[in-house]
C-alpha cells in the first residue's frame, strides 16, 4: 500500500528504512548481481546483512565472499534460479524450501523483490511452525507413543499393586516365618512370580522404547528419503487438490512459484481442463491409480512467464484416511523432457535413415534401367588413356554407330582430342576434381569423316574411384541444343518484345494524336499522353487516377458523358467529325473542333472495363478549310505558271546538253586538230629562224625568245587540254590495292631533279592505313601533281618540307600533302582552287591544269 502523506513529515523515509532494516526480527539481505561476459548473472554479492540476517546465518553485516561461494548447493534446490528470475522479470516473489547443509536441517521462507539495480530478500525461519508435510508421519507417531504411554500406565499400576501386594506378604511373611514352613514356601513361591512378572514388565518396556526408537529412525528415514528422492514428488489434499507437501524436486520444476498451501488449479491455472488435472479427479473420485507416460503438459516455470511444452512420466495415487476413505493423492513425476525430445529426433533420424536406405535399394535396383533408358549420354572411361568400359544406348547414339568398347576415346573419336575434351578427361583423372561443363558446343564427325550439325552439351566429368583410387573417368552429358536454341530464341523474342514496348511507349508518348484510356463505370482516366492533356487543357498530375468529368467538369452538358456511356453500355464504337467542345484555353473556355473515336476496351471474358479515346483537333482545319479554298485557286494558277516555267527550263536544259557537247568537241579538236598546225608552226618558225637575219640584233635576242616561249606555252595549253579531254572520255578504271609508301617513293624518283632543286626533304607517315584500294593510275596522277607543285612553288628563301600522311575519318582515309611553299590567299581563293587555267603564281612555268 502507498506510504501515507500525513506521516511523511513525522518519518523520513531514508531514516524510516534504516530503522526498518535495523529493528526488524526479519533477517534482511542486500545482494548485488554479478554478470558473467556474456551478461548473464552467474552471481551475487551480499551488499549488506541485518541484524536478524546476521544471527540467522551466522554471517557479518558485509561478507566478503559472493553467495554461491557461501552456498553452492543452492544451484541444486532452486533458490539461486528463484533470486536470478526475480531479479531480471522484476516481478516479487515468495520461495520456501528445506536446506540441510551446514550443519543445519530447517525450513527457511524467502520473500524477493528488485529495487533498483539490486535485490531485497527477506528470509524467515520456519522451524517453529509446524511441518504440514510431515504431518500425517507425526500423527502416526503420536498414535505410537499413546499406546506406549497407555502400557506404561498399566505398567506403572501393575508395579505399584505389586509393591503393595510385596509389602502385605512381606509383613505376613515376617509374622508367619517362623512358625509355617508353608507360609514361607508360598512366599518363595509368591518372589518367583514376583521377579517373573517384573521380568516381563522391564522386557515389554524395553520393546516399546525399541519401538519408539525404530519408529523415529523410520520417520526421519522417510523424510531424508522425501527430500533427497530424484522423483518430483508431492501431495495434494481434498477435493480441491491444495498442495499439502512438495519436496525439493518437485519445486525445482516450478522455481519461481509458490505451490504448498495452495490449490493446485490456483498454483497452476494452466492446468484447468488439461489431461493431467482431470486424471486427478478420476483418482481422487474413484481411487483407481492413474499412470502416463510422455504426456505433453504445457507449463511455466515462472510465475508470468511464457509456457513451455514440458514432458512427464508421472504416477498418480489415492490416499485414504483411517476410515478408509480417498482424502487426498500422492503424486510421483519425472521430468522427460529432453529424453522425449531426444526419442523424437532419434525416431525422426531413423525414419530418415529406413526412407535412405528404401532409396538406396530402389537406385541400386533401378540404376542399370536409368542409365540404359535415361536420354542422357553415360560413359566409364578407364585407365589413363581413358578406354571406353562402357556405354549406354544415349552415347551410343550420339557417336552414329561407332565401334567404342575397349578402346581409348582419342583413337575412335578424334574430334574429342581436337576439341579440348581429352585434356578435360585428363585433368580429371589426375586431380580427381569433378569438371563441369555447361553448354559447351560439340560438332561429332560421321563415318565417312563428314561434320554432323553442331549441338550444344552440358556435362560432367567425375573421377572414378575403386579403394580410394582413381582408376577411370565417368561421363554424363545431357543434349541441350533445344534449351539453348530456345533460349537464344527466347532472348531475341524478349529483347524485341522490350524494343517494341519501349516502342510502343514512345509511340504511345510521341503520338501526333490524342489517346487517353478511361477505365470502369466512373471512367478513370488511367492513361493520358502529352498531346490529350494539352488538348483537354489540363496538366497530367490534374487528371490522372481521377474520373474523367471529375477531372474535367466542363465537360458536362456537351453531349459527351451520353456518349461514353452509351459505348460502355452497348460495346458499339462511336467516331466523329469535327465535333465542337468547349475547353480551356489561356484562362477561358474557346470552342475547339474535334475528330475522335471512343472505342470500348474488353477483358478476356469479353467484358467491357474501359474506353479508349483517340482524337485530334481539327480546329486548324475547320477554321482553314475556307482559306484552302482560296489558296487552291491561288495553287492552281501558280501551278499553271510554274507549268510554263518547267517548259522554259527543260529547253534551256537542253541547250545547256548542247553547248556541253560543243564545248567537249572544242576541247577533243582543240588538243588534236591543232596540235599538228602547232607543230608546223613550229618547226616553220625554226626554217625562218635558219634562213632568215636580223638587221637589229637587240631585236633578235628580243623577239626570237618570246616567239620561242609563247610557241612553248601554245603546246603546253594543248597537251593539257588533251589530258583532261582523255581524262574525261576514259572510262572508270578498276580499283586496286595500293602501297602508299610504295606509289610515293616510285613518284619521287621521277620527280628526283625537282626535290633537288628545291632542297626538299619529303617524309610520310602511312601508319593508320599503309594501303587504300584505289585506281592506282588516278592515284599516281593525284599525288604527282600534288608532289609537283610543293615542288614548283616552294619558298626559295628556305629549305622546301614536303609531309604526306593519311588518316581515317568515318571509316574512310583521307589522303593529305602539306608543304612551307609559298602558299595562297585561301579565304580569297578557295572557290577558284580547282578551276581549270586557274594559277595564283605566275613565276614558274604553268598552265593551270594540273589540279
């Protein structure tokens, strides 16, 4: 109960509990856990003693030894597990037991509660009260010593009438002695009887304090036999079955719960309707003895604490009073717990090794039909050269008919050696480690030497082993072709399926047109592409997972939601044309044309779910159809216009064919019909020059020279032109592999007295492509005329550096010349490069041509 407040000021309650703690004639004891380094508490330590404590366990107020030190046995009755259990689940608790150790033989009653970070225990000891267990022993004793006590009485009586009856005779004795012999013979007579009777009397009493002795032995013989029994015995009193005794054993099963005093449904509450309780009332009920074995009974140790699945072995038996009447049971428990336990896995385990060794036999019986039917391949290769020991009908078949028995692997099957599976085999056999192989391709030849199609095998390769050695190799190889096809297939199938769905996705988000899908009675809209949403004039995030006129109330009393519905209702498509709807635009409604189809969507039953729309504005077209009309009338006169103009350019086409041919027959007759009047020319010129003088000399050396050089050039200009008309009439030559190094040092040994003259040094670098295919005439004449002009036009005022290299760009070379001649304007003279008669240097000799 709570501490009263009006008495907090009277009590202080620090000074309270000391003088609680000091006054009690309760022992009290402080103790401390002790971890173990897993945590667990393996200990305690006694913080402090009382004074009662002090004297009860003849201890100092602080003992320096821990308390399992001071009382090891305590592990064995409970005590120990009960202060642990209190401690960790926090729940107060009262243990009673008997200790008989240390010269010591009483009942001590604990009472356990955690403060804090520490226990308090309160102990009692109970040797005063009475020992209900022994109970029925000390009447039984009792009922002993009455009897003994009664015959002592009787005894008593006996020898005191004896005494009397002594003293008469001895005083007659004494009066008749002397005169009557008979008197005194009587009185012999009469002593003998005497000493007999007393005789008897010290005999009977010695056997009752016998008794009494043995009787004692037997009971504390029966107690230390109650207490030290492994058995888990106890006795249950009355209808209501309360725990009138309970030995050590019995309470070790429940350590942390109070069992004698109280009734057993109370104790235990577990129990109620459980086999166990209502075999007690059977045998209390008729006093029939009830005996189990390996009943399952569902209990906790711990008073709160979570049952555990317990097995016993137990004896339940009727105790009768002195009337002969059932007052009580007498029950005898074993704990079998782990030996049923045990008994389940051993019977598991053997119902496991009787399934194996049924499994063996039936593998054993059924192997040689396995490997004759299965459609694997199986072989055993023996020996080092891997001769084939056998075969089964699988690998028979995959090697077309071959002769295989006896004989080594490579010898009937070389393509085995070729294909690395020899070498497999021979790994095997020496490491004896097994060798899988997964889909490995495997291309058998025929008889007559002809490759069979290629299949695909997953196989294994394990040593073959007879005493612990290796002496062969088995084979087992299962055809996987259709696997592997399938799955290639499959593969491909799978990538084309996710190429087409990223397809269709990007069609479906790409599309010109508007698609939505409506889904259910409320028409959600369950897909939306960018051109519906911008159409509808909403954003995706205002309509998607909605209904669609929840999303879109505008939509309501323009005739649609009749529409839909009645798609939904009859399965029947409907398509229109340039239907108009009013829809946000900019912040305000505007009526826009569409064309759409509502088309209904099925499941598999054929039901309809959903709708899905596809629409187009045509508000464009609606509003452009009058302007498109115009703009015909417009077209067709331009078109008229342009009719005219086509015809005045095909005739001017024609005369440009014309004047290209004209211009081709100048140039053939240009370079060949005035080639010989050039020649004449010539040579007439050198006749005058022979027969003819100058009366001027100055004039001679003036004139004859220019006559000379412009006769020169004129021939010049003619060969040119009839390469290029030669160029130009040749048909295409074929293409060849050509050494670039090769064709360019060929050039240069041509053009040797040039690159002397200009001191030239010319390097190349061919290394990414060292050959091109090309027409090696055409690429000769490329690379003289480029080579000849570095050379023509080198800079005389330094040493001429001719490179030529090649490279790669888009998988096709590029050739390039580079030279330090004196060069060009190139933003000037770019478009006049390759014109024909077209020179920038006018120093040197030239017609133009060449480039």
């Amino acid at each position: 109960m709570p501490f009263p407040d009006d008495l907090r000021g009277q009590f202080i309650p620090d000074e309270l509990l000391v003088g609680l703690f000091e006054t009690s004639l309760t022992g009290f004891v402080l103790y401390l856990p002790i971890r173990g380094g897993d945590g667990t508490i393996v200990d305690f330590g006694l913080g402090l003693l009382n004074a009662a404590a002090q004297q009860l366990l003849s201890l100092p107020a602080r003992p320096t030894q821990t308390y399992r030190q001071l009382y090891p046995d305590t592990s064995q009755n409970g005590v120990f597990e009960f202060y642990r259990c209190v401690f960790e689940s926090g729940v107060p608790a009262q243990y009673k037991f008997n200790y008989q150790h240390h010269g010591l033989d009483t009942y001590f009653q604990l009472s356990a509660r955690r403060v804090g970070e520490g226990l308090v225990v309160s102990l009692a000891d109970m040797a005063s009260e009475e020992r209900t267990a022994m109970a029925t022993a000390r009447q039984k004793l009792a009922h002993s010593e009455a009897r003994a006590s009664s015959i002592n009485a009787e005894l008593a009586t006996a020898n005191e009438e004896l005494a009397v009856a002594n003293e008469e005779l001895q005083a007659a004795n004494e009066e008749i002695r002397a005169t009557n012999d008979t008197l005194f013979l009587a009185q012999v007579v009469l002593q003998d009887f005497n000493q007999e009777l007393e005789a008897r009397v010290a005999d009977r009493t010695a056997r009752l304090q016998a008794a009494q002795s043995e009787a004692e032995r037997e009971r504390m013989r029966l107690d230390r036999f109650f207490r030290q029994v492994p058995a888990a015995i106890c006795i249950l009193d009355g209808p209501n079955l309360v725990f009138e005794l309970v030995n050590p054993a019995y309470q070790a099963l429940f350590p942390g719960r109070r069992l004698e005093g109280r009734p057993l449904l109370q104790a235990l509450p577990e129990l109620t309707n459980h086999a166990v309780w209502q075999s007690l009332q059977r045998v209390y009920q008729t006093g029939e003895s009830s005996a189990e074995s390996s009943i399952l009974v569902p209990v906790a140790r711990y008073e709160g604490q979570p049952l555990e699945h317990l097995y016993f072995d137990y004896v339940q038996q009727a105790r009768y009073n002195e009337h002969g009447q059932v007052d009580g049971v007498l029950v005898f428990a074993f704990e079998v717990t782990e030996q049923v336990l045990a008994k389940q896995r051993n019977d598991a385990l053997q119902v496991q090794a009787l399934a194996a060794a049924q499994q063996l036999v039936r593998q054993r019986e059924t192997l040689y039909q396995v490997f004759e039917q299965t459609p694997a391949s199986v072989a055993i290769l023996r020996g080092p050269d891997h001769r084939v020991e056998y075969l089964n009908p699988g690998y028979q078949a995959l090697l077309q008919g071959r002769e295989l028995l006896g004989k080594p692997l490579a010898e009937v099957l070389p393509e085995t050696e070729e294909l690395g599976f020899v070498a497999l085999l021979d790994q095997v056999y020496r490491t004896g480690e097994p060798f899988v192989g997964v889909e490995m391709p495997f291309q058998p030849r025929d008889a007559t030497g002809a490759r069979l199609p290629e299949a695909y095998y997953t196989f294994t390769y394990q040593a073959h082993r007879e005493n612990g050695v290796t002496v062969g190799v088995s084979s087992f190889a299962f055809n996987v072709t259709e696997q592997v096809l399938a799955r290639q297939q499959t593969a491909a199938l799978q990538k084309e399926v996710q190429h087409r769905d990223v397809q269709l996705q990007d069609l479906f988000e790409q599309a010109p047109v508007a698609i939505a899908v409506l889904r259910g009675p409320e028409l959600v809209v369950e897909l939306a592409n960018s051109v519906v949403c911008a159409l509808w004039g909403h954003t995706r995030d205002e309509v998607l997972g909605k209904p669609l006129l929840d999303a879109m109330p505008e939509l309501r009393g323009q005739g649609f939601e009749t529409l839909l519905e009645r798609v939904m209702a009859t399965g029947v498509p409907y398509v229109a044309q340039e239907k108009p709807a009013q829809l946000p635009r900019n912040g305000e409604f505007k009526t826009v044309f569409l064309n759409f189809v509502y088309q209904p969507l099925r499941d598999a039953q054929g039901r309809i779910t959903g709708i899905a729309a596809v629409a187009t504005d045509v508000s464009e077209q609606v509003a452009a159809r009058q302007r498109l009309a115009l703009a015909n009338a417009e077209l067709q006169a331009a078109n008229e216009a342009v009719s005219v103009r086509n015809n005045e350019l095909a005739s001017t086409n024609q005369q440009l064919l014309r004047t290209n041919q004209d211009l081709d027959n100048f140039v053939y007759a240009a370079s060949h019909d005035l080639k010989q009047p050039v020649n004449n020319l010539a040579g007439l010129f050198q006749e005058v020059r022979l027969v003819t003088a100058f009366t001027d000399p100055e004039e001679e050396a003036t004139l004859l020279p220019m006559v000379d050089e412009a006769l020169r050039q004129l021939s010049g200009t003619i060969d040119d032109l009839a390469t290029v008309g030669q160029v130009q009439r040749l048909p295409e030559l074929p293409a060849e592999t050509v050494a670039l190094e090769e064709i360019t040092q060929e050039l240069l040994q041509t053009l040797q007295p040039q690159v002397q003259a200009a001191r030239a040094r010319v390097t190349t670098d061919f290394s990414s492509r060292p050959t091109i295919t090309y027409a090696r005439a055409s690429l000769r004449t490329i690379l003289l005329n480029l080579l000849s002009n570095s050379l023509k036009y080198a800079d005389p005022s330094r040493p001429c550096r001719v490179h030529l290299s090649v490279w790669v760009q888009e998988g096709r070379p590029v050739l390039l010349v580079e030279d330090n001649g004196l060069g060009f304007d190139v933003q000037r003279h770019r478009g006049e490069l390759f014109h024909l008669f077209r020179r920038f240097h006018d120093h040197t000799e030239g017609t133009g041509v060449g480039l």
